[in-house]
C-alpha cells in the first residue's frame, strides 16, 4: 500500500496527538475520519475542517473502509480496542500507533492481530502539556524527530510507508529503533525528565513561589502540568528501564552535591562544559 490522496485514514482516538494527525494529513489533501469518546471533539474538529467525519460508534462500515488506521489511544485501551473490535478490519489494513512504549505493546499487539493485518509501530517525538484535541497543532511536529520500531514481522512495505508518514506530518528527522531500543531511550530522555518536573514541583510547597521564579524554573518544569492518568501507566509499562534511569540520575546528582560540598570548583565546571558540549546536539534543526 502507499499513501495517495484516496487513501482513507481513520484515526481512533481524537486528542492532541490524533488531533495534530488530523490537521496536517486534512492539510495534505487525505481523507481523515475519526472515532472518538466526546462528541464535542468531533464537533471541535469538523468547525475547524480537521476531519470528514467522525463517530462516537464502532462503526464497522468507517472501518472496514478504512486502508490506514492511526490508534492515538491509551496503551492498555489500544490492547482492548483491538481485542474487540479487529474483526472489523478490511484483509490488508495497515494499522500504526502514537504509543509512548514499545516492548509491551508491539509484542502483545503482534501476537493477537489477525494475519491478514498488519501493524507497523511508530512514535511521534513531539506533544504538549496540555491534553485534548483543542490543544492540537501540528506545528510541533515541524523539527521534531518520529521513530518507527518495526519487527521481524514487518514488510519493506510497511515501514517504507511508515516513513512517508513521518515526512507528510514534517517530522525532520525519522529513525528506526527495536522496541527494547527505543524503551531504553524514552526511559531516559521523556520519562525520566517527566519524573524530574513531577519531583520538582512537588519538593518545596513555600507558599508565592510563583511570585519570584524565573524563566529557567518555568521552561524546566513547563512538563509537570502532566497527564498523570496517561503518564502512570506508562511508568509502569517500563518500570525497569525507567528504574534504571532514576538510579543513573541520582548517582550523578548525588556526584554533583559531593563537588558542592567539598568545594570542588574545577569538578563542576568541568560538568558545565560538558553539559553544554553535549546540549548544544539537542536543538532542533533549523529549516
């Protein structure tokens, strides 16, 4: 399969990330429907010309016509969706997802998805604070990086689109990682920097602090407005990696308060230069 514009996309799960989906692929000419909980999200996004349509309903018609379908759900609920309702998928849907964990997932979702389907795990590096399809845009994707975790059980096919995906929604860069890879990795650079914010703000209740933060205070922990439904769960899907990280972190703090303590100058400048040697890798590329 390769995406043109009759391609019909469905998209389950209307939030911010189905949301941005659904804005830059309408922009592209696609035609993107959606299922979602609220109908006001459905309201929210055909006043803005984001969808065709868009139900409350499993409806097995919207699925079985659709050819690509982008879960933007839960991880547990995408498990779920899944189980009850893929009878309805047509013989060679492809089917993709925005999951924040990939080992649990891909393994459990390959294992209980029909032959005839196939689903080609993927990652968008980009999100908000904010829940919600009014908090949408896709111009957080403009940048940003989106990694695909493709299996052994995966076709060139597959993955190939998945790529065309990424560069239709204007990730900059899109990578490839195994599910273990990439659990290694969110472990450390989303969700233990999750953590960090949540530990933060919760660390010193003195009251007006608000009163006197500057700038840094609040672009750290701008991620602690935080989806803690959303967030737990995916804490717990990769509590080892996750654990991992938090030990790694708390031994280089505790290296950090000992230079502190002792006086040791030298010892933390030199992580200064280090830390913005290595900052300096991060930043977006420029278009």
């Amino acid at each position: 399969m390769k995406l043109t514009k009759d391609t019909n996309i469905l998209i389950v799960g209307l939030g911010v990330i189905g949301g941005g989906y659904a804005r830059a692929l309408t922009k592209q000419g696609f035609h993107v429907r959606c299922i979602t909980k609220e109908q006001k999200d459905i309201d929210y996004a055909l006043s803005l010309g984001m969808i065709e349509s868009g139900t409350t309903e499993v409806d097995p018609i919207l699925i079985g016509n659709a050819d690509l379908i982008v879960f933007a759900l839960y991880p547990q609920v995408f498990v779920d969706w899944l189980r009850d309702y893929q009878h309805f998928f047509r013989s060679g849907t492809l089917i993709t997802d925005v999951t924040g964990v990939k080992r649990s997932i891909v393994q459990t979702v390959q294992s209980l998805l029909r032959e005839d389907v196939e689903f080609i795990a993927a990652h968008p590096m980009a999100g908000r604070e904010r829940s919600g399809v009014e908090y949408s845009d896709d111009s957080v994707f403009q940048g940003a990086n989106f990694i695909i975790t493709p299996t052994e059980k995966n076709t060139p096919e597959a993955i190939a689109l998945c790529y065309e995906l990424g560069r239709l929604l204007g990730f900059a860069r899109i990578t490839e990682l195994t599910p273990q890879k990439h659990d290694e990795m969110i472990a450390f650079l989303s969700q233990l920097t999750h953590c960090i914010a949540v530990t933060l703000m919760t660390c010193n209740d003195s009251p007006s602090l608000e009163e006197y933060t500057g700038d840094s205070f609040r672009d750290l922990t701008r991620i602690a407005k935080i989806n803690d439904e959303m967030w737990s769960e995916l804490f717990l899907l990769n509590r080892d990696e996750l654990l991992r990280q938090m030990d790694c972190f708390a031994a280089e703090f505790s290296r950090f308060r000992y230079m502190l303590a002792m006086g040791d100058r030298e010892g933390m400048r030199e992580a200064m230069r280090l830390s913005t040697a290595r900052r300096g890798r991060f930043d977006k590329p420029k278009h």
